[in-house]
C-alpha cells in the first residue's frame, strides 16, 4: 500500500525479517539501506528490523523510493545479500 505524504517521521512502513543458518559470528547479521533516503532500519527483535520514516515526504519531489537493504554476515570473508522494494508515496492534498 502506499504511504500518506503526511505520514510523520518515525512511522513503521515495514517489517523485514532476515535468516541466517549458519552458527556463531557467521549467524549474526546486519542490516543497511543504500544510499541517502528518507528512512532508516531500527532492530525490532532477533532477526527483525523496521523501516521507518526518517524525514518528511514530499510526493511532488518523489512519487515513489526504491529501497535496496543489504544484509551482511559477521563471518570471515562476510557474506552478504540484496534485496529492494519500491514504496510508493500517495498524495495528500496540501494546498
């Protein structure tokens, strides 16, 4: 669903939740958005983290983000994955 241009900072608009099979330092994992955008990862649980709103939206200046999150092991050589989703920001009449 589309996110309100109005919606406040620190709003959740995901949940995205990571798996690593393997044990010990290579098990644990780290989360990152690429790039400079509006939002930002919080730890939510074990193998879970939020995306929240960082900053105000402003759908005539981004009509939609294209979000990628790396994850990254603790392992030695670390390993690591992408993924992306777009969020669409839906207009709010402002006038």
């Amino acid at each position: 669903n589309p996110v309100p241009e109005d919606s406040v900072p620190t709003t959740v608009v995901a949940v995205i939740s990571i798996r690593d099979r393997d044990s010990g330092d290579n098990g644990e994992v780290s989360c990152a958005i690429d790039g400079d955008l509006p939002f930002r990862l919080e730890p939510s649980s074990e193998n879970t983290y939020k995306l929240i709103i960082a900053s105000a939206l402003d759908r005539e200046t981004d009509s939609a983000y294209n979000i990628t999150i790396t994850a990254t092991d603790r392992g030695s050589p670390a390993l690591w994955s992408r993924a992306a989703l777009v969020l669409e920001v839906s207009d709010v009449n402002d006038n």
